[in-house]
C-alpha cells in the first residue's frame, strides 16, 4: 500500500515509517492471503493477538515499563491504518486491546492492577474486552441499568452488556457500572468468574472475521480490587472512546487504501470496447475522486495525530475525524467495487468485505448520526440530544 499522493511521509519521523512498514510487512503476510476464508467461515483469526503482540501493535503507546511499546500517537494511527487494509476484523481487536482495554487500565487503574494485567495485554497472551453497550442503552450510555452493590468485603455485579467484541474470547472485560450513590464505575471482570457468561452473537453480515457477544452478569462477585480506584463517572468510558474512534479515523483510511489501489491496477487491465477501462472519463472521475477524498482524510488524521501528541485533540475533533473519514471509506468501498463490475462481488477481491465490515465501523464507537450531533453541539452550544 503506497498512496500518499500529499508526501505524508514526509511528515512522519523514522520510527513513524518502520513501524508503518512492519506492520505492513505483516498484514500482507498473515491477514490478506488468509481473511477471504476467515470472513466466509465467519471465524476469528486464530493465534491473531499474540502475533499482533509480537510487532507491537497491542498498547503501542502504552509505555515499556507495562509491556507497551512506549510509541507516539501517529505510531498508533499508522498501526490502525496497515491492519484495517487487512481487515476492520484486525484493527478491532487491536484497537480494543489497546484503546479500550489497556488504556482504562493504565488510566484508571491501581499499580497492582497495571502489573498484573497491562504485560499479558501487550503481548497478546491474555485477550480484553469493553463492556459499555447494554441491550436497551446503545447511543445513551448515561442510561446503563448494570449495577454493583458494595457488600462489604467486595461488590456483586448485576445486568448485561451487548454487542461486546471479542467477548466469547476474552480472558477478561472492562465493565461499567453505575453503583448505589449512582456514579459510572469501571471494573474487571475475569473469566471463571461466577455468574459471568459470554454468548456469543452469531449470523453478522459485517465484521465476520471477529468475534461478538454478550457479557452477562448473575450476582457476579466482583473483589473491591478490580475496581478501578481513579474514575466515578461516564467521562471515563468516553475517554476510552475518544482514543479508539481516534484509532478509527486512521484505520479506515486503510481499508480505503485497499479499495482503491485494487480498484486502479483493476481498471488499468481490464479492456472494454478495445480500451482499459481506466481511459474511460466516468472510471477516471472515480478513481480521481478516490485519491482526493483519502487525501483529505489522510490530513486530517495527520494533524489530529499531531494535536493529540500534544494532548490538546479535543473529544469533537476526534468525532468528526470519525464520523468524516468512516463515511469516506464506506463511499469507496461501494464505489470501487463497481468498477470490478461482476468481479466487484466475489471474495477474490475485498470490496464487498470492506463495505460490508464499514457498516459496523459507521455505526460503533457512536454512530454516524450521534458524531454530528456532537460536532452540532461543540458549535452551537446546544446539545441536541434528548
Ligand atoms: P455528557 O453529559 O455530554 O457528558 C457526561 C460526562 O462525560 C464527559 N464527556 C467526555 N469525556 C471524555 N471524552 C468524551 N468524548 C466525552 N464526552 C463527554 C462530559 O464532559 C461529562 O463529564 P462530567 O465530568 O461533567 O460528568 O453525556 P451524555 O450522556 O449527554 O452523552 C453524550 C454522548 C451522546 C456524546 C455520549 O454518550 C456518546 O458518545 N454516545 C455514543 C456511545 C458510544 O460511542 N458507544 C460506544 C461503545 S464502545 C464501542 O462501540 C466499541 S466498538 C469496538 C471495536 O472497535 O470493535
Ligand atoms: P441506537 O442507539 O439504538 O441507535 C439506533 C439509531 O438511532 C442510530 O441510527 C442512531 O444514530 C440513532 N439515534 C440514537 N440516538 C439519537 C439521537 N439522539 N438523535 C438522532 N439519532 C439518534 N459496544 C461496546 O460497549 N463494546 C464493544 O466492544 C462493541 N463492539 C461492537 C461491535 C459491533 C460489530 C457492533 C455493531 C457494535 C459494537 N458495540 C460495542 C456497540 C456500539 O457501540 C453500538 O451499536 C452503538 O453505540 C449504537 O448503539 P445501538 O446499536 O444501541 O443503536
């Protein structure tokens, strides 16, 4: 993958480019020769975490005294961007780990709790998931109905996440809960223990390649020290958010990538009429306007990346680097697979798994309606919300 027609690269240091090509190196090994088979099977990848363990891409900015690989915030991006031109299946799982996972635990969480659990994260030896979503509070988090109760010597843990990746894989998950005094709580929860149970969402047209699921939780005996000590309230789930969907603004860019250059080398070697198709104007504004729009995004995930080195990204910039470059990436993924025409729908080439895992990407981490209203919000002054 090569496009980079605003000489991005320029703008990256050294470590920016060899973790950019690693990761590359690594996709074009282990993801595209095997995700067609993956996605038709609607199987995970197996052995995926510890592999995406060992060239560093779980909590790549998490720094090396936890097990992270201690890199800048465009490091990360450019991580989310090579394994979504693999797969959005790839860039989930990592970008879970990492933003999801990894990030509240480092964020929120006691000393204890880094040491036991951030290593085993990096290296893929031990899989997280995030429950936030629950059955009747998707877009409104604020409304969560699962609680814990303090009963002394630990909490019980009461209700059910769903739509969780990665949940009927996961050796543990980040939970959030409202407690009595009604304060948003983070936690995690372990596999084994009692009360929890992880079923698994089966028959998705999208995002085939990943495992989805439920988190139930039965009197769940919760020990008072997974309670992360540091956040009470929803402005800690919302920040993990902000560093995925930040993750996402990159990552479709991949996937874009992918549709694009497939669809180019496609149209320069198919013949119709005696000619290649790409000589035909109607496939070249197609093509030119592929290459304008991920340009586009391409910037604007650039310096998104450089405000949050900076740490001065603010959470609606993110939503609206989200929001722009998932849409982006959704268009050319049902554009590009036109110009294959017939070829367009078989799993040969990735159009049609691309447009079809984007329907999840433009609807998780908020939807495509809720970063507008958030992007409505930050100009107006007005929440439009409720
Ligand atoms: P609101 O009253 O605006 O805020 C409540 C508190 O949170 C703070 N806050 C934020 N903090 C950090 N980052 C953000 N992005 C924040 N947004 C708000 C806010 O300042 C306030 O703090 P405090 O201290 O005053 O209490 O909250 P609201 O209830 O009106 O909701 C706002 C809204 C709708 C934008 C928010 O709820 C939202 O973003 N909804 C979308 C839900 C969502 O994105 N769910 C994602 C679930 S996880 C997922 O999809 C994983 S996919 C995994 C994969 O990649 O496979
Ligand atoms: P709803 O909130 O019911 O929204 C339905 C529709 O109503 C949408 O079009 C929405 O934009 C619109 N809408 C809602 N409110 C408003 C409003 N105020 N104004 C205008 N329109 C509105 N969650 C997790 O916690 N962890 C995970 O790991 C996770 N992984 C996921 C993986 C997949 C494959 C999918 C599909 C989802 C995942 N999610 C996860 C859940 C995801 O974040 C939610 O699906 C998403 O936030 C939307 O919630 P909902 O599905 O309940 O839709």
């Amino acid at each position: 993958m090569a496009t980079d027609y605003f000489k991005i690269e320029e703008l990256l240091t050294e470590e920016n480019i060899l973790v950019q090509q690693s990761v590359r190196e690594f996709v074009n090994q282990e993801i595209k020769p095997v995700i067609d088979e993956a996605a038709h099977n609607h199987t995970d990848l197996p052995g995926l975490m510890p592999k995406l363990g060992a060239i560093g891409a779980l909590g790549p900015y998490i720094p090396e005294e936890y097990g992270g690989a201690g890199l800048d915030q465009i490091s990360y991006g450019l991580i989310m961007q090579e394994l979504e031109a693999g797969d959005s299946a790839v860039r989930s799982a990592a970008s879970v780990q990492s933003s999801l996972v990894m990030y509240p635990i480092y964020s929120f969480g006691s000393e204890e709790q880094k040491r036991k659990y951030l290593p085993k994260l990096a290296s893929g030896e031990m899989i997280g998931c995030f429950g936030l979503t629950e059955p009747n509070h998707g877009s409104n988090p604020s409304g969560m109905e699962t609680k814990i109760v303090d009963k002394g010597s630990h909490y019980v843990l009461n209700g059910a996440k769903m739509w969780i990746t990665n949940s009927p894989v996961a050796d543990i998950a980040v939970v959030w809960a409202r407690d009595e005094e009604g304060k948003i709580r983070g936690m995690v929860v372990e596999r084994g223990m009692k009360g929890f149970s992880t079923p698994e969402t089966h028959n998705k047209w999208s995002l085939r390649a990943s495992k989805t699921g439920e988190l139930v939780f039965e009197n769940v005996e919760v020990p008072k020290e997974n309670i992360f000590p540091h956040v009470n309230s929803l402005r800690g789930p919302l920040s993990c958010l902000n560093s995925a969907r930040y993750g996402i603004s990159w990552g479709v860019i991949g996937a874009a990538i992918d549709c694009y250059e497939v669809a180019l080398k496609y149209s320069l070697e198919r013949n119709q009429f005696g000619k290649p198709i790409a000589s035909f104007q109607l496939q070249q504004k197609k093509l030119a306007e592929f290459v304008t729009e991920i340009t586009k995004a391409q910037l604007l995930a650039w310096r998104l990346g450089t405000l949050k080195n900076q740490d001065k990204a603010t959470p609606a910039q993110i939503s609206m680097a989200k929001r722009n470059n998932v849409r982006m990436a959704i268009d050319i993924a049902r554009e590009s697979r036109q110009i294959l025409g017939g070829m367009g729908i078989v799993g040969d080439y990735p159009m049609m798994r691309h447009a079809a895992n984007l329907e999840s990407v433009i609807t998780y981490e908020g939807t495509h309606d809720i970063h507008l209203l958030i992007t409505g919000n930050d100009i107006t002054g007005i929440n439009a919300f409720e």
